[in-house]
C-alpha cells in the first residue's frame, strides 16, 4: 500500500528519520519540511543577504567591517561575536547560528519568573540543561542576555545558571562611573536588606521557611539535629559561608541574586578578609571564615608542624567545675597547679585563628545583654578556623557560650590530635 502524499509548492530535501519510517517496506520515506525562508533579505535594511551594506550591529550596536553575518531566526545584521549560539529554528532542520537575542530560553525565563518561592523539578531539571543567559545586576534593568556588560545600561551581568559561581567583574573597559553606580547597588540593597531583616521576626521566619519546606524536609534531610531551628541555622549557615569569599567584592548584591530563595533572611554586618558577621532574624549571628581562595589562605594550608598546647588549671583546690576531675589521666601536679589537658593542633590552622582577632568579649556582650545566639561556621580552611575559635571562646567564657554558640564546618579538614577530640567530646557536647 502506497504512502499518501501532500502537494510540494516549493523545492523539497528528503530526509530518513527514525520515527518516521513507514511500517511496509514498499514505501520510500519521504518527509518534507518548511524553507528555511522565504526571502533570505535582511530585515535591517531590506536588501537581499548577499546585497546587504549594514555596518550596525543589530545586538551590540557596534560598528562591523566588511565581515558580518544574519541570524537564522530574525534575518538581522549582526556580527560575529554575536551569532555564536545555535538553536533549532524550524522543526526538521538543523541547528543553526542565531542572534544573542534570539538565542534566549524565553519560556523558561518566564516560568522563573512566575513560580515565585514554589520549587518545580521540571523546572529546576530545564535551568541545567539549559545553557541560561546572564542578567543585569541592577534591580530596576533585569535584561538578560549573553554578554558579559548588559547592552541596555552598560553595567555588569551575572549568570543565571543554577549552582554557578557569580562574581561581578568589571573587565579591562570598566570605567569610575560603572564602578561608582555598582557600588551605589551595594549600598541601596545593604539598605534594603536591612530594613527587611528588622522587620522580620522569628514567626515569620518560621513561616517563610514552611513555604519552602511545607513538609519539613529541612528536618529529614538532617535526621541528628533535634529541631527545626538548628537545621535552619545550618541552612543559612551554608549561605553565609558561600558569601564569606566575596569580602572584596559586592556580597549583598550576590545574595540578592541567590539560589536559595532564604538567603533573603541574612543581613551582612561586617565583611573582612578573615571573617564575616550575618545576622538572622530571632537574634541570632553568624560568624563565617572563608575557606582557601588565593594565595595567603594556600600558605596557611601548606603550615604542616604542630603545636603543643596545654591547659592548666589555678592552684590545685581550685580546679573549675566544668571539667571532669574524676580521670586521673587528664590531671598531672606540677608546681602547685594541674594540668587540665594537653593536645597538638595544626600550625597554619592555630595561627589563622589567632590572626582572626575575634572580638570575643563583644561577643560575649551580645550574649548576655542583648540574647544573641552564635553560629559559627565556615567551609574548608574557614571550617577548621571556626572549630579552634569555638574552642577557644568555649575556654574563655564557659557559662556564657556553653548553651548559646554552635560550630557548624562544611568539608573541614582535621585540625588536630586524638586528645584533643576526646576532650572536646567530654567537656562540650554542644560544639
């Protein structure tokens, strides 16, 4: 049995596709598709591709020399830097080089902007599939595109892709008043975030975070930790620890521009090259090191000897109560004085954290008087930093710290001897 065909107003190609092969062998599969067009003229000046003078990038608007090219889609002038994308313009044909413009996931772009704070896999699964453009750090443009200098105001662009570093870079063209306008951003969204944060308190934190975990899947997802509060502190304790490397850059422009839609509840307080403070609502803040970034963190990983550290008690009636004085193991008499514990720790680590100069006592001000609680944090090297200053604040101020501070370390390497876990696991169960 013959296969039906349709009329052919215009020149036909023949292709052999998988699903389109017929069932009886007697057929000649043919399949015919649209032209590619029906006029290839340029949509800029009019004139037909091969007579086309345009010397106007249509996407960049810079001046082209003799070489230029049209996109496949739209048939506009543009230059080569500007058709790299290729995309599927008709159904049965080829990929084919397109425009910037033409090139943008526009249904996927939409239906992020739509979802709101709602979380959809298919979604999600799309965006890193997707080759997703960059956007314009500023607020009020939001263009996106695929270069790195938003072509409607001039100001950086950051990229939209799911779990991508996002660092503004001004390149070898910034000039002081793209530099000046992207500080003023920082400036108004510190501002902006900080009257949000004031103004939210731990109720409403509790409820932003059932619009994102409805089912308390921050809770299961940590089956160790006793409640819903710790497994939120260890959340955003991720989130500051992520904008802990952006001390020199802009971190409340990049936590504007967050994956994790509870970034929003971080306010920044004070950013340094050791370490940052965040605040939360419900009084709580974060104290983030950063981990290896550049050279001078790099030396302190490469800092391999140990040092020696032990703790003496007073005179020998008075041995603090905090710690177990039932082991003799842990106690040795020298000179009127006992000897409480003693460990080795990692050189570079230890020294990191001395050179960190925590402000403990304000710290401990703020506990006390004001009923903040601490989380301290910190990923890698900014991990092991965060547990030797808890260490040590646990030491200096013991009734104060003991029930309001927490270590949380992502990917921390070890930071020192067996004695000194055994100690720390006997003494402070809540480090």
């Amino acid at each position: 049995m013959p296969q039906p065909q349709w009329e052919r107003n215009f020149p036909v190609r023949e292709y052999n596709y998988t699903h389109t092969q017929p069932q009886w062998l007697d057929a000649s599969p043919v399949v015919s598709r649209s032209p590619l067009a029906l006029a290839r003229t340029c949509a800029s000046c009019g004139q037909r591709k091969e007579l086309c003078k345009c010397r106007i990038c249509f996407s960049c608007q810079k001046s082209m020399l003799l070489r230029r090219h049209h996109c496949r889609k739209c048939w506009q002038a543009v230059c080569p830097d500007c058709r790299e994308k290729v995309r599927y313009v008709h159904m049965l044909s080829e990929p084919m080089k397109v425009c910037d413009g033409c090139a943008l996931p526009r249904g996927i772009v939409t239906l992020c902007r739509a979802k709101g704070h709602d979380h959809l896999w298919g979604l999600y699964v799309l965006q890193r599939a997707t080759e997703m453009p960059n956007i314009c750090i500023a607020p009020s443009c939001s263009t996106q595109s695929y270069h790195s200098v938003c072509p409607q105001c001039g100001l950086p662009t950051i990229t939209t892709r799911l779990h991508q570093e996002r660092v503004i870079c001004f390149g070898a063209r910034g000039s002081v008043k793209t530099t000046d306008s992207v500080k003023y951003l920082e400036a108004r969204e510190f501002a902006l975030r900080c009257a949000a944060v004031d103004e939210c308190s731990a109720r409403e934190m509790e409820r932003s975070f059932r619009v994102w975990f409805p089912r308390f899947q921050e809770i299961f997802a940590f089956p160790k930790l006793s409640c819903a509060a710790e497994a939120q502190h260890l959340l955003l304790s991720v989130v500051s620890s992520a904008v802990a490397y952006e001390y020199g850059n802009f971190p409340n422009l990049l936590m504007s521009h967050s994956d994790v839609p509870y970034a929003r509840l971080l306010k920044l307080l004070r950013s340094t090259s050791r370490y940052s403070v965040f605040e939360a609502p419900g009084k709580v803040k974060f104290i983030t090191f950063p981990g290896t970034h550049n050279y001078r963190t790099f030396a302190v990983n490469m800092r391999c000897g140990r040092i020696r550290r032990q703790v003496w008690s007073q005179l020998i009636d008075g041995a603090t109560a905090l710690f177990d004085t039932t082991n003799a193991e842990f106690h040795r008499v020298c000179g009127g004085v006992r000897l409480l514990w003693e460990d080795y720790v990692h050189q570079g680590f230890t020294r990191e954290a001395d050179e960190a100069a925590l402000p403990i006592e304000q710290l401990a001000s703020d506990v006390c008087q004001n009923g903040y609680r601490l989380v301290l944090s910190g990923h890698s090297l900014g991990g092991a930093v965060a547990q030797l200053v808890a260490i040590r604040m646990l030491r200096a101020y013991p009734g104060i710290f003991k029930d309001n501070l927490k270590c949380i370390s992502i990917g921390a390497p070890l930071i020192g001897n067996y004695q000194l876990a055994q100690c720390v696991e006997r003494w402070w169960v809540a480090i």
